[in-house]
C-alpha cells in the first residue's frame, strides 16, 4: 500500500512538473511571438544576403531549380543550398511571396527559445532556464535578425538543438539515435552556414567526455553517421 502511494506521488510530481514546464514555454514563446512577429511585406525587403536565401528557394519550387535570377539571367548563389531548403517549407504553406520565408525564421526564433530554456532547466533549473530564455528574447541582435530572412536565426535553432541532444546522450542509455539526429543536424547546419564547422571539435569533445573508450569512439561514429550525407551533398553541389 505504501508502495502504491509513493508510486502515485511520484507519477503525480512528474505531471505536475510538466505542467509547470509547458506553461512557462507557452508564456515564453507568446512573449517572443509578440516581439519578433512581422509582416511578410515588411521582410520582403531582403536586405543583404536574403536575396540569394529567398529566390532560389521560390526558384526550386516553381522552376526545379536552385538558381538566383538577377535581371533574367540564372546564376548559382553564393551560399551553401541549405538555407534556401530550409525556406521552402514557408513557401510552400504560405505561397510564393518572397517576404513569406520570414516564417520560417520564426518558427526557428521561437524554437531556440524553447530549446534554450530546455538547455537552462537541465543545468541550473527553471530560474535558469526562464533567465536564459528571456535574456535571448530580449538581445537586439537576435529581435533584429529574427525579423530578416537571414541565416544566423536558424543557425541558432540548429546549433542549441544539436548541443541539447548532445547532452542528453550522457543521460540516456539508448544513445545511438540520439548521436545520429545530432550529426545529421550539424550536417544540415553547415549548409546553412559554412563557419558553423566549428562546432564540429566541441561537439566531438562533448561526445568522448564520458564513457568506456568504444563507447565514446561509438557516440563520434554514429555522429560521424549522420553526418558525412551533408558534408558530401555540400561537396556535390
């Protein structure tokens, strides 16, 4: 009977802790919503490199081709292809309207919030984790660059979410999907942005930090994994 009751209050903790997560996520992300929220007229401006994100992702969708067009004639983009593919997925539910990729951005703003405060509750708590939250939503440079068809926004979202899972692999036994997801993100990130091959070195560190060696060589290869399509797609292309 004792047993059944402590079972029960733990069951009823761990909702109740849930509950208490969402509801700050949820003021969060309403509060960051409000913030950063524009019109698609106004991020149809494209000031400096949103031009060669947006028209080859609209370009892709229309002609087949990842192609920017300047004065009728087609010419490669002077950026790796992944930001334009990342767009697409706005154009594609809000129409072709070039401004309309600043939806994605976004989404990828709200998503490094909840991803920071997730980052802060495992190391410090939901004190840290709300600080840390707040502190992103409010710096200029990410209100300013959540408002722009721009990279540095996603590169956020993906670079908080590969450290996430990274560190969850150390926490978790079932680790291998984990180490996977993780490269495949960091693959994806670098074609984003090609300075985001730094995070490869720290993200190898973090996964050798703790473990048996084959454990760790293991976490780097399945990292490695998911990785390498990336780099070899980018190579490709």
């Amino acid at each position: 009977m004792n047993r059944s009751h402590l079972f029960a209050g733990i069951w009823k903790d761990a909702w109740a802790s849930r509950w208490c997560d969402a509801t700050i996520i949820l003021g969060l992300i309403l509060f960051a919503g409000f913030s950063f929220y524009v019109t698609p007229e106004f991020a149809a401006n494209l000031p400096q490199d949103g031009p060669d994100f947006a028209i080859p992702a609209v370009n892709l969708l229309e002609r087949g081709e990842l192609v920017l067009t300047i004065f009728g004639h087609d010419h490669p983009p002077s950026h790796p292809f992944g930001m334009s593919l990342l767009l697409v997925p706005a154009y594609v539910v809000a129409g072709h309207f070039l401004g309309n990729g600043v939806y994605a951005i976004l989404f990828c703003a709200l998503g490094s919030i909840v991803v920071i405060y997730v980052l802060g509750v495992k190391l410090g708590g939901r004190w840290c984790g709300s600080f840390a939250a707040l502190f992103l939503i409010t710096h200029y440079g990410f209100w300013q660059y959540s408002q722009k068809i721009m990279s540095e926004v996603p590169s956020v979202f993906l670079l908080t979410s590969v450290l996430a899972l990274v560190l969850s692999v150390r926490e978790k036994h079932e680790t291998g999907i984990r180490c996977v997801v993780a490269g495949t993100i960091l693959g994806f990130a670098i074609t984003v942005r090609y300075d985001n091959l730094l995070w490869l070195a720290p993200t190898a560190a973090l996964l050798l930090v703790a473990g048996s060696r084959p454990e760790r060589l293991r976490r780097v290869g399945l990292c490695l994994a998911g990785l390498a399509p990336w780099l070899l797609l980018l190579a490709i292309y």
